[in-house]
C-alpha cells in the first residue's frame, strides 16, 4: 500500500459518502453548533469541567461521520 493510500485509509478521507452529502454537511453543522452553544452555556453556569465531555462526543461524533464512508 502506498503512503498516501495508507493515509486515506486512516483518516477514511473518501471522496464518496453512503450517506447525502447534504446529510454529512448538516450533520457537522448541528454538531459544531451543538459543541459552541453547549460550550457557552457551560462556561456561562459555571461547569466548565462538562466542556471536555462536549469536546469528546463532538470528536467521536465526527470520527463516526468519517466512518460512515465506503
């Protein structure tokens, strides 16, 4: 496997989708959204230990957007 192929295949960085592609925008639009908003109201009630927990979800919720590729 050549070196760029291998990093295709770690990243999974595809040029088709199972999903829409409007679906794949839209799902990294509500969940960069979701991060920023629940971000602030976090800071804003003074939690901010909770930030990380949002940080987590958002990469792993990216990570499964990657994965839904063929």
């Amino acid at each position: 496997m050549k070196f760029h192929g291998f990093l295709r295949y770690i990243t999974n960085n595809l040029e088709t989708s199972k999903h829409e592609e409007a679906f794949d925008v839209a799902f990294f639009i509500i969940n960069t959204l979701a991060l920023l908003i629940g971000g602030y109201l976090f800071y804003i009630y003074e939690e901010p230990q909770w930030i990380a927990v949002l940080v987590i979800e958002y990469t792993w919720a990216l990570d499964s957007m990657r994965h839904n590729r063929p």
